[in-house]
C-alpha cells in the first residue's frame, strides 16, 4: 500500500523533468494518477496536432492547448513548461518504468492485461466445472440455506 513517500513522482521526474504520475491523498489513504493507456483514448482523438501517439506525447508537435488534458478521464494527463505530459510506462527501458522500480512499498505494477483476463477465465471455468479451490460443504446449515434461497428465488417469481 502506498505510503505517500513520492519515490515515484521523483524518479519521473528524474527521467523526464516532468512527473506523469500523480501521489494524490485522500482521508490518509494515498493512490497514484497515472495515464491508464486508454485504447480509444480521448486525450488522442481530441489533439488537433496528433501528439499523442500510442504511448506518451511528440512535444514537438504539442502545442499546450490543454484540450487533452481536460478530456482525460483520470487526470493523468497534465502540462508542464508549456507541453503536454503523460505516461508513456517508461517505453524503451530495458528495466521497465522507473516509477515501479523506485518504489519500496510494491504499491504501483504494470499489469499484463492478457495475463490477468487468462487468469479469470481458469478460475470461472475452474468455478463451472466444480473444481474450485473452496470446498463444498454438505453441512445441514448450507442444506437449509440453499433452501432457504430456492423457496426465496420462487417466491419471487410469483
């Protein structure tokens, strides 16, 4: 869990002279704002130089309209010396993005979307074909709680 130490936002800021990860604290709890690679991205179909390419911004061609910026869903995109900036997950590091690697607490990944939608699709299957890592109790309290539900379910329905 994030401590609020902005070990993150220095070493962007390090790498780029800009951060494009945000430490933001609500009621003590601390959670990062950082571009989340949006595949229809608003901050792209909207920049009338088209700076924004896939990951990160061409600051030569942005010009600081701000238009991105104000239709980004998260907040993630911000200016800084008259030029856009957003995450570009540190594109090009052999050691993957500095902000993860300078993180001590291992609050902030970069998760592997195909990864994680193969993981959920084993545990449904896994859940579907009855092998589910949770053990099935045949206990009289879940034999009265599933009729409990079933008469509730047919009562609905009436």
């Amino acid at each position: 869990m994030c401590n609020g130490c902005l070990d993150c936002e220095n070493a962007c800021y390090g790498l780029y002279g800009a951060s494009r990860i945000i430490i933001k604290e609500i009621d003590g709890t601390y959670y990062p704002i950082v571009c989340q690679q949006c595949e229809d991205a608003p901050c792209k179909a909207i920049c009338p130089t088209e700076a924004i390419k896939g990951k990160g911004v061409e600051e030569d061609k942005c010009i600081a309209c701000g238009l991105c910026m104000i239709v980004c869903p998260f907040g993630a995109v911000t200016l800084e010396e008259r030029k856009a900036q957003k995450c570009n997950q540190c594109e090009g590091r052999e050691d993957g993005p500095a902000c993860i690697k300078a993180c001590s607490k291992r609050a902030i990944s970069l998760v592997d979307v195909d990864k994680m939608k193969s993981k959920k699709q084993d545990e449904y299957l896994s859940k579907l074909a009855g092998v589910s890592k949770k053990p099935k109790s045949n206990s009289i309290l879940n034999v009265l709680t599933s009729g409990t539900r079933c008469n509730k379910a047919y009562k609905d329905k009436e």
